[in-house]
C-alpha cells in the first residue's frame, strides 16, 4: 500500500511543482535550473531520490523513497517532456 500511495505523492507533488513553481518562474523570466549550460529538469530530483533509496537499504523507506520517485519521473514523462533529466542549453 505504501508504494502505491508514495507513487501517487510523488505524481501529485510533481504536478503541483510544475503548475506552480514554473508557472512563477515563466513569469519572472527565470528559464530553470541551469548548471554549466545543462538545464536539470525536475524528473532528475526522481532519480536523486531513487539512489537515496539505494543508499540507506532500510526496506519500508526505500521502497516509499523509491515509489515516490518513480511517480516524479512518470509525471515528468505524461507532460510530455518524456524520460528527460539533463538537456544541453543552446
């Protein structure tokens, strides 16, 4: 029940985070995080929190860590950015 329910909270936190923090930053002219010329796209805090998981190995908190991870990259993926972490800036 945990990963089902830690899947749908890091689908809802992604979207939430999409609607709000980016609609802000459209309007403030901030074009996102951008490191060296790389934008990080928000999919990739999925995948830092997925090897968090990894890492600690504590059974009932990686597989919610896990869960909520895989439901940011999978909302990343429905809005139609795909499975993108890292583009190069032009």
């Amino acid at each position: 029940m945990s990963i089902i329910l830690g899947f749908v909270f890091g689908y809802i936190i992604s979207e939430v985070y999409e609607r709000i923090v980016l609609n802000i930053a459209k309007k403030l002219k901030i074009t996102g995080l951008i490191i060296f010329g790389y934008r990080l796209h928000h999919s990739l805090y999925g995948l830092l929190i997925i090897t968090i998981a990894l890492i600690l190995y504590d059974s009932s908190i990686s597989f919610l860590l896990i869960s909520i991870g895989l439901g940011n990259i999978v909302q990343h993926y429905f809005s139609g950015d795909g499975f993108v972490f890292i583009t190069k800036e032009k």
